[in-house]
C-alpha cells in the first residue's frame, strides 16, 4: 500500500512535469545566472527554480495555500537563503560529510534524475542542482546531530528523546487488506457487503490464530493468496504521526494497542491485522530516533538559522524571477 501511493504521488508530478514547453528558457546560458545574492554568496537560477518547482507543486508542505506569484517567490528565496545559512554554518562547525551521506546524497540524486531529467533539462535544472540540494539537506541534519544529539553543546537528553519517541511513534508489524475495488467508471468504490463481510471474518479468524500462539508470519504466509489480502509477507514498519501512508485514524489507535497483542483495525478502505511491537524491535531504530531528534529541533535549530540569516542582505534579480515563475507556474 505504501508503495502503490507513492507511485500515483510520483506518476502525477511525472505526468506535469513531462507537459513542460521545449522551447529554450531566458536563464539557460553556458553560465548559471545568478537570482539570488545572499550577502557574498550567489544562488543560480537552476537551484531557485528547483525550489519553486517543490513549492508549486506541493505549497501546503512549505505552509502555503494557493499562493499568488509575491508568496510563492518569497518562499524560494527564503529556502535559497536558508540554504546559505546552513552551508555557513556547516564550514564553521569545521563538519564532514560522512561516507553514508555521501552515499545517500549520490542515491537521492540518481533517483530524481531518472525520473525527471526531461523536465529538469527544460527549466535549466542540472543534475549539480539536485546534488547542491541534497548536498544541503544532508548539511542541515548533520548540524541539529552534532548540536543537539548524544554529546552535542544543546543535547537533548535521552529521557526527553524516549519519551518523544513514544509519542510520535508506533512500530508494528502487520496483515493489509482492502475493501474496495475500481469501478466501471475507473473511480474506487467499495466492495458488497457480502465480500467486505468475508473478508472481515478472515481477519477476525487471523487474529484469534495469533492470539492463540501462532506467529503472524506463518499466518500471513498461510492467508498469502486470499481474497482482500495485500501482501502475504510482513515487515516491521514505523511510522510517525504525521505518516500519509497510512488512514489518519490508523496512528493513534495502533498507539493505544499493547505490545504483543494482536488487534483488526478497519478503516473505510482498508482493513488491518496489527501486532504492534515493542521499539527496540525495530531493525533501522537509530534512523527513526535520528529522525526524531530531527522532529525534535527543528524550531531551535530554525532559530539559530533566522539568527544567522539576519546579518544576511539579500538581493534578488527581480526581471529573472519573472521569467522563471511564469515558466514554472503554468505547469501546477
């Protein structure tokens, strides 16, 4: 399920992105042409315009809501100048980028520019663009590690760090079902009755299984191939709160479960048997706890950040920011 959601997510920028003119843009030059002055540091067009691109296609994840042209602009020099800050303050910490960023950073990259390479060689956005922006992004988690992590100047203690955790996080492993199906009109629709029911009593049948001693593995393999079920292998997942993948309602009440006890939770969808785990299970803990940490500080680390940038004077190429928006923007 989490898969098939993100691929309609991805397919949908794919399909927008793709429709883009081909005719060459104002900012397209041998040279990068800078949008942005950040004080000494220069910000190229490429690099502005892949942030804007990010906001237009998703502006409520930036805390915007229909933004006009003034919005939206403000909002990528401000991710511009945020940018420089934490490059700045990277140098000044004397930090390294470890092997495993590095890593991450290369495979981020690679992924991005297969999908959407067209696009991006049409507005002017390079495949170093996409390395400067993950490049970035690594910079800022390695900053809020270093400060508030395990021996950082501002360290969170690790009672604070659990007692978050416990609260921001469930681990789990599960059995998924649906109940619904597409529709002659191609829209989804629920099943009848008779099958929502059918497959209801499986799940009910499931969790007694469990319940009386066998492990949800075996009972998942054994109900693998039957009617309602999406996967006939499980895994351990944690999610966050603020999860998409999974229905709004799903968090809290896997939350609420005991660790060890099996429990069906339905929603209008979709159907799950759930044995929530204890969060030492978790094979990829110390990436959750970091992303955690992450949760955690950002309003701190936002803080040094907006310290930092107000030295900053800022100048900004008005006439290219025109030219890109109205290039962009079209597309969303």
């Amino acid at each position: 399920m989490t898969r098939l959601r993100a691929g309609i997510r991805i397919c949908a920028l794919l399909c927008a992105l793709l429709t883009l003119c081909s005719c060459t843009l104002p900012w397209q030059s041998n040279e990068p042409q800078t949008v942005v002055r950040v004080s000494d540091a220069e910000v190229g067009a490429d690099l502005y315009t892949y942030y804007l691109s990010r906001i237009l296609h998703d502006p409520n994840a930036f805390g915007l809501t229909d933004p006009d042209r003034s919005a939206a602009e403000q909002k990528a020099v401000e991710l511009c100048t945020q940018g420089v800050a934490v490059n700045t303050l990277f140098a000044e910490q004397g930090l390294r980028l470890t092997p495993a960023y590095k890593t991450r950073i290369a495979e981020n990259v690679s992924v991005k520019w297969s999908l959407y390479q067209n696009y991006y060689a049409k507005v002017g956005v390079r495949k170093q663009t996409l390395t400067a922006y993950e490049t970035t992004a690594a910079k800022r988690e390695m900053l809020i590690a270093h400060k508030y992590g395990a021996g950082g100047s501002a360290a969170v203690s690790q009672i604070e760090l659990d007692a978050n955790y416990a609260v921001n996080y469930v681990t789990f492993r599960s059995i998924n079902g649906y109940l619904t199906r597409t529709g002659a009109d191609g829209k989804s629709e629920r099943l009848p009755q008779s099958e929502i029911t059918a497959i209801e009593n499986r799940f009910k049948q499931m969790c007694d299984d469990i319940r009386t001693g066998t492990s949800i593995e075996t009972v998942s393999k054994e109900n693998a191939s039957a009617e309602g079920i999406l996967s006939g292998e499980t895994q351990t997942v944690t999610i966050n709160r603020t999860t998409s993948n999974y229905p709004p309602e799903f968090f809290t009440r896997v939350q609420q479960m005991d660790v060890g006890t099996p429990r069906v939770i339905e929603t209008e969808d979709y159907i799950f048997l759930v044995v929530k785990q204890s969060p030492k299970s978790d094979e990829n803990l110390e990436t959750h706890r970091l992303s955690c940490l992450l949760d955690m500080c950002a309003e701190p680390f936002g803080k040094e950040l907006s310290a930092k940038i107000a030295g900053y004077k800022v100048q900004k190429n008005s006439s290219l920011l025109g030219d890109i928006y109205a290039a962009v923007s079209k597309q969303f």
